[in-house]
C-alpha cells in the first residue's frame, strides 16, 4: 500500500524559503514519485505521455526530433513510442534524436547531438542524422527565468518561435510540432503564426502540467510544407 502521508523535510539553515517550498513540493508530487520508479529522467515524461495519447503523433517507425532534450525524459517516452529503444515488434523502427546544449547521459534508442539548434547549419546535421526529415518536432525548452512573469513569457515566447522556424526547416508534410509556452497574451499571436503553415493548431494542459503552473502546450499538426 502505498504512504499517502505528507513528507517533511529536514531542517536546513541553508535552504531559502523558495527552495524548501519547492523541495516539499517535489517529495509530495506523484508523478516524481512515478517518474522515480518507472525509470523516467523527469516527471515531464508524463506530460508528453498523457499529450500524445491523445493526439497520437508518436507513431511507430517516426522520426522525432527532441530540442533541449537535457535531462531526457521526453526523448525516453519518443524512442519508446516509435519503436527505436528496442526496434522490436511490429512496424519499422523509428528514429530519435535528442539536441541539447548541455551534455545528455545516453538513452536507449537515441542518438544526442550537444549543439545550439539556432546554428545556421543545425537542419541539415539534423535530417542527416535522421535519414531524412523529421516527422515529429518536440520543445519543452523553457529558458533560464528571471522571476518577472511578463518578461519570462517573452522570453519563451521568444523561443518558441525560433523552435517553430527550426520546425519548418526539417519537418515532412503532414508532421507535427508541439513546444512548451506560459500563459501571458502573446502566446495567441504566437498561434496565429503556426496557423499558417500547419492544419490544427490548439493549446493543451495535461494533467501532468501543474494546476498551479502557468505553462501550456502549443501543438501545432498537419504541417503543410
């Protein structure tokens, strides 16, 4: 039976009172606990699970393309999903490839390239890796914040439309790109862009995403080429 009871921590004259805050978060959060022993890098690998099943994207023998991958749980879920962790079963095997600037400890399944996504020649290193374009592009990139809501929105505003262009450079017809953005207005100008190269663009919240988090999902399908 599992200890529902609410963990403490130990007393620390170190600790600030935001970090302790979000060290009691983290103890009693279930999907930590269930990343932990399910063997996921980060309880973000729940928020692509529950997205893409759903939207179904992730699909067996796909191409995926995983921007500022680092610590790896959703480049864990793809390899999974399109069948390049092992390259069992039925249906072709897949392909991931995870892009970071910091370095990512192997994984199963994906080939990691430590390299800024924004360099000039990043699409073409990418659909060489990948034998071709990709069908899938993922960002949960979120930047460094400075604690000023507006300006961390425009921050990974920012950023998302910059992982959007990259999208556009290595994705097939009819993929799909799904990036992590925060609530804060320009988001809907943001999707209003995407609208006009992909078939269904719509914000999701999984329930993975924190009640209390301003962060939403912005998946963008049916690229048009």
């Amino acid at each position: 039976m599992t200890d529902r009871r609410k963990k403490k921590l130990k007393p620390s004259r170190n600790r600030t009172v935001s970090s302790r805050q979000w060290l009691t978060r983290q103890l009693n959060d279930p999907y930590v606990q269930r990343a932990k022993s399910e063997g996921y890098r980060s309880r973000a690998a729940y928020k692509l699970i529950e997205i893409d099943d759903k939207a179904q994207f992730l699909k067996r023998g796909g191409r995926v393309v995983d921007l500022g991958a680092a610590p790896g749980g959703w480049s864990q879920v793809a390899a999974a999903r399109v069948g390049s962790e092992s390259g069992k079963g039925k249906g072709a095997k897949g392909k991931v490839v995870a892009i970071d600037l910091l370095d990512v400890e192997a994984i199963p399944g994906v080939e990691f390239m430590q390299l800024d996504f924004n360099d000039a020649d990043a699409p073409e290193k990418l659909k060489e890796m990948l034998g071709g374009p990709a069908d899938v592009v993922l960002s949960d990139m979120a930047g460094n914040t400075t604690g000023h809501r507006q300006t961390d929105h425009l921050k990974i505003v920012a950023l998302v439309e910059m992982a959007a262009e990259f999208a556009r450079e290595v994705l097939s017809p009819g993929g799909t790109f799904l990036a992590k953005v925060i609530q804060g207005g320009t988001e809907h100008t943001l999707l209003a862009e995407l609208k006009k190269n992909f078939a269904t663009v719509k914000h999701i919240k999984p329930p993975a995403s924190r009640a209390d988090s301003a962060e939403l999902y912005v998946l963008a399908q049916g690229f048009r080429g």
